[in-house]
C-alpha cells in the first residue's frame, strides 16, 4: 500500500492528526536566553570558587582578576588534607551523616506508618503533638538539650549529633513520610493481611519500595542538614581531632595576615562538591517525593 492510498483511508472517528509546525518563536527564543542567562549567573560563584581554589595567594587578590588559573595549583587540595588535617572532618562529617541517615529513615518511616496505618487510641492528637514540636525555634531548645547532654556525659562525642535522631527521625520527616504513605492504596495492606503478612512484613515489602521517593526526599534533607550543621558541633565537639567540616572551614579563617585564602577556597570546594553530586544523584526521585506528598507550592 502506497503512501498516498494509506492518507486518502477514512479515519476512525475521534482520531486526528496533529501536524507540527516548524515555525520559529521569538517568545521561546527570548525565554530560553534568559534562562541560560540566568543559569550562568547563578553558577558563576562556584565557578569563581574551583577557580580561586586552583590559584595561590597572590593570584587570586591580583588586578585585574583572571578567571583561569596559571599555572593550576594542585598541592591547595593536598594541603587542605594533609596539613589542616581537613580528611579528619570529612571522616568525622561522614560518620555523623551515615548514622543520621540510617535512624532517620528507619525512626520516622516507622513512625510515619504507625500514624498513617494502624489505628490506636488517641492517634489524631498524638500526631497533632508531633506536629506542634515544629513550631519551636531550635534556638529554644540549645540550652535544656546542652544540660541533658552534659549530665549524660555525652558532650564531646558524637552522641549528642546522632543519638536523637533515633527517637523518632524529627516532626518534619514523620509528617512528610506519612503524606506519601496517606496516597498509597489501603487495598495493598489488606490483601497482603489476608495473606498472613503481619504489620513488619507489610512495611518492608510493600510500603517501603513503593515509597522510594519519599524515603529519597528525607534522606537528602538529612544529608544537608548534617552535612551543613555548624551549632551543634560548634556546641558539642571540643577536640579537634572530631570536628566536622563546617568547624573546619572556621579553623582555615583567622586574622588578616594569617588566613590562607588558597586553603579556604579548596577545602569549600570539597565541601561544596559532596552536596551537589548527592543533589543530582536524587534529583528525580527528589522532585517526584516533593510533588507526590503534596508539598508543591
């Protein structure tokens, strides 16, 4: 069959074709230019920063400024590492991040769904609690937290910045855990009861893989907000040796004369590179727990 006999067949009724056209668009045009614009400006700090990092101390005050450094200076990074010592905060930092993010996830998650699936006594008011906790400033809660923590003797340790998160994951993560888990199907949980599932097994096979998005969203505000996190270490941690990185970008910075400025701009760039690898790793199942728990503004 000729394509002119297959064009000149009666078409279904409801069915039209949708021709496109090629025409150009001014709007379309102008619109992306701004974005890319835009994008540019907006990555021109970083870029300024990886730049910085590469140079030495005069280089990077001289005038004019240049943006490429010459020669490259590669021994700032092995500096940052070895003489500050910055690999000891990127361990100690990591450290905290794994343990926050292990009982997080597995403490709200839990919670989540003891909200959302199991009926108990007072549950409606128990969840308005939870929720009312996040209407206090943390600055609130600094001074009675530093006084449980000294008499348990915790201070100087890393048990103060990752003990808590295990009692429960945090108000917020609960409640965005269990909009998600509100949108997944009753219907899955009572089959699987009427299989023999009990409420542990129905969690973790079917609540837990369905809420991958959701479990991703938390976990990438878990990572910031330890990886970010500079009063609680600055509150609990005295030895140097167990200073995360935000205290040791801090020890990089001293008087005028002293603060090494290459050093500084190669350990923020190590500091800076985790968070953006992590974002854009989760960038799809973030965008989707964001949108799916009804968080979109």
């Amino acid at each position: 069959m000729t394509a002119t006999n297959l064009l000149a067949r009666p078409r279904p009724e409801g069915v039209r074709f949708v021709r496109r056209r090629g025409k150009f668009s001014w709007w379309r045009a102008f619109t992306l230019l701004v974005l890319v614009a835009g994008a540019l400006l907006m990555m021109s700090p970083f870029v300024w920063l990886v730049s910085s990092s590469l140079k030495t101390q005069l280089q990077i005050f001289q005038f004019p400024p240049s943006l490429l450094p010459n020669p490259p200076v590669l021994r700032n990074y092995v500096e940052a590492l070895v003489i500050k010592p910055f690999h000891l905060y990127l361990r100690n930092t990591l450290v905290i991040v794994l343990l926050n993010e292990i009982a997080v996830l597995w403490a709200a998650s839990f919670c989540a769904y003891g909200f959302t699936r199991i009926w108990f006594p007072g549950r409606d008011a128990w969840f308005l609690v939870v929720l009312a906790t996040m209407m206090l400033p943390g600055v609130v809660m600094i001074v009675p937290s530093f006084v449980i923590f000294a008499r348990l003797k915790w201070i100087d340790s890393f048990l103060p910045l990752t003990a808590p998160a295990f009692f429960g994951g945090g108000a917020f993560n609960i409640f965005l855990l269990s909009q998600f888990f509100r949108t997944i199907p009753e219907e899955l949980a009572d089959a699987a009861r009427i299989d023999g599932c009990g409420e542990f097994s129905i969690y973790a096979r079917i609540i837990a893989p369905l809420a991958k998005p959701a479990l991703t969203t938390v976990g990438v505000f878990v990572f910031l907000g330890t990886w970010n996190d500079f009063m609680g270490p600055l509150l609990y941690l005295n030895t140097p040796d167990k200073f995360t990185v935000s205290l040791g970008l801090a020890l990089f910075r001293g008087s005028l004369l002293q603060t090494r400025w290459d050093l500084l701009m190669a350990a923020s760039v190590m500091t800076t590179l985790p968070v953006i690898i992590i974002f854009f790793l989760a960038q799809r199942y973030f965008v989707q727990g964001v949108v799916m728990t009804g968080l979109k503004g």
